[in-house]
C-alpha cells in the first residue's frame, strides 16, 4: 500500500486474506525505491506510476488504482511489461452508486456563482456589506454537459433540480436519457451554455477539446467548471479568457500536470488563482469525501482478489484474457 494514510480497514481485511499487506507512505522517489519485491502496488493520485517505477520492479503483477482516471498509471509500459492495471474503469454497475464528484461539481458552481469564498472572508471579517458579494441564480439559465457518462447523468440531474435548461454532447452517448437536449455539436454547446461543465475522460481525443475556439463561442457572463482531468482544458486559452473578460469565471478541481514535476505548485493555474477570485481551484478532492474513498478501496480489494483468484475481470492493461474496451465516453 504506497499511500496508506486513512486507507479502509474493511479493504486493509479483504486485501490480508490475500496475502501480506504492508501499510506505507510514500513520495515519487520512495515508490520507486520502496516497494521492493511486492507483487501488487495500491496507489491513489499522488504518484505516477511510470516506466521508471515499473522499469525498477520488473516482478510486479499487478498496480490497483481505485480511480476512474489513470493518467497517473503509463498503461503503455506496464502493457510492455506485463503489469496488471486494475481500476475503477469501466465498473459501471459500482460507479453508479458513487456520487462524490457529481456532488463537488455543483459544490464548485454554487461557490462560483454565488461568490462563497470571498463572502466566508468577508463574514469572518464581520464585513456585511453584502451588495459587494451578490452573485447570479441558476434557475432559467442553460447548463451545457460536455460528456454524458456516469458523471454528466448526475450533473444533468442536479442542474434539472435547480430549474436550469440542460444541453449536453457525447457523440458515443446511446440511448439518450430523458429530459436532456442534445447538442450537436461541441460549438453548439459551446454557444448555448451559461454554464460549461466538463466531464470527459483524458485521452488523445479529448487532451485540449475545451481550446481556445471553444472557449470563445461562450458568453462573457458565461463560467467553466472542470472536475475531470486538466488537460482536457486548454489552460493557456483559459487563463486568457479570464484575464480579458471573456470569461466570467472558472472552478476547477484538476490542472495539467498536478502530478509531474513539481506537481500542482508548478501550475499556472494555481498561480493565477492565488490573485484572481474568479478562478476556485480546488486540490482533487472531488472523489475525496469519507464514503466514496471506503467504498471504492473495498471494491478495489475485492476486485483484487478475485484477479488473484483467477476470476475474469476487466483490466486495463497487462496480458489478461478479459480485457473489453472501454467506452470513450463514460468517465
């Protein structure tokens, strides 16, 4: 376990009926030097698991990951070296139940749009000058989805809650759910939306599809809200749209790179937002509530046991029998 800190007790259970589990806490280089001959690595985000970490671990079987984004995992090295990658992709049945980063997704709209964060500083001022904070209602505005797999369903739901209108695109999205109109094009939603959120997952297709053509067909009252991975957001052409007024605002909970060199500090984005209220950032955490971290390290342990079990499960990556592709689209 490279990141153990909290890690389910329920899941540590499951995962000692295995084999031998060893709790740690490590850094970039300590899991590079660190895990010695152990045949399994339980990661989260903090790490990258590269061709230098596989590359000095040349017998392990397996990486777990209970994420649904493996950015963080180079699949294509531990493909080569006939390393297992088993995450939450494509569990679509589980996922379902998991509604953290639905939940922060609005969390980080109802903050922007309603100035929460300057307010609170304000309150804790005893400053009440409250025509300083007023921000705008959701109710009658458009709410445009971009992606509509387990996670844009979810938002789509809570912008229907809030009276808003609710456009969204997927081109891979079949059947189209009720009470949602499609867009047909990522221009059209672009056009059309008050409220732009994203929920994609990162891959060659999708890495820079919010650029700077897509942003500028947004109105200037019009705010961004990125909850699926950085790099799916062109941030150069987003911190201009900022700067110039053609954007009113952006939450984001992801930057490019968060977990390269010199991680999320090393990021323009955050830089921008230490100076810029219109800019939230939050450090990852929208699958990060006490539930959803017990529960999908419990279905990770289980799901690695029955891989040890000879148990056909979908993987992503390794030399597995059962290995179905996943879906572009459903984050």
């Amino acid at each position: 376990m490279a990141e153990s800190k909290d890690f389910s007790a329920r899941a540590v259970d499951i995962l000692e009926r295995i084999g031998e589990v060893t709790l740690a806490d490590l850094d970039q280089h300590g899991l590079e030097a660190g895990i010695g001959d152990a045949d399994v690595v339980f990661v989260r985000l903090r790490n990258r698991i590269d061709d230098a970490v596989l590359g000095a671990h040349p017998g392990l079987q397996a990486v777990v990951s209970p994420t649904t984004g493996l950015d963080h995992v180079d699949l294509a090295a531990a493909d080569a070296q006939g390393t297992a990658v088993l995450s939450l992709r494509g569990e679509t049945d589980f996922l379902e139940t998991v509604t953290a980063t639905a939940e922060h997704t609005w969390a980080l709209l109802l903050a922007l749009v309603r100035r929460i964060p300057a307010a609170t500083q304000a309150g804790r001022r005893g400053d009440w000058d409250r025509d300083r904070y007023r921000g705008r209602e959701l109710a009658g505005k458009t709410l445009g989805i971009l992606g509509l797999g387990r996670l844009g369903r979810m938002v789509a739901r809570y912008g229907d809650a809030f009276g808003m209108h609710v456009l969204a695109y997927d081109p891979y999205r079949d059947p189209w759910p009720d009470g949602v109109t499609r867009a047909p094009s990522l221009t059209v939603l672009a056009d059309r939306s008050d409220v732009l959120s994203v929920h994609v997952p990162l891959n060659d297709e999708t890495r820079g599809m919010v650029d700077a053509k897509v942003l500028g067909r947004l109105e200037r009252t019009s705010v961004l809200i990125n909850t699926s991975r950085g790099g799916i957001v062109d941030e150069a052409a987003l911190l201009d749209a900022l700067a110039s007024g053609a954007l009113a605002g952006a939450a984001v909970d992801v930057v490019d790179g968060e977990t390269g060199p010199g991680g999320a500090a090393a990021s323009p984005v955050v830089a921008y937002a230490a100076h810029h209220p219109e800019l939230l950032v939050t450090p990852h955490v929208g699958g990060a509530t006490l539930e959803s971290m017990e529960n999908t390290e419990i279905f990770m342990a289980r799901k690695l046991a029955s891989w040890c079990r000879g148990v056909p499960v979908r993987v992503d990556a390794g030399p597995e029998r059962y290995r179905p592709s996943i879906p572009r689209f459903e984050p």
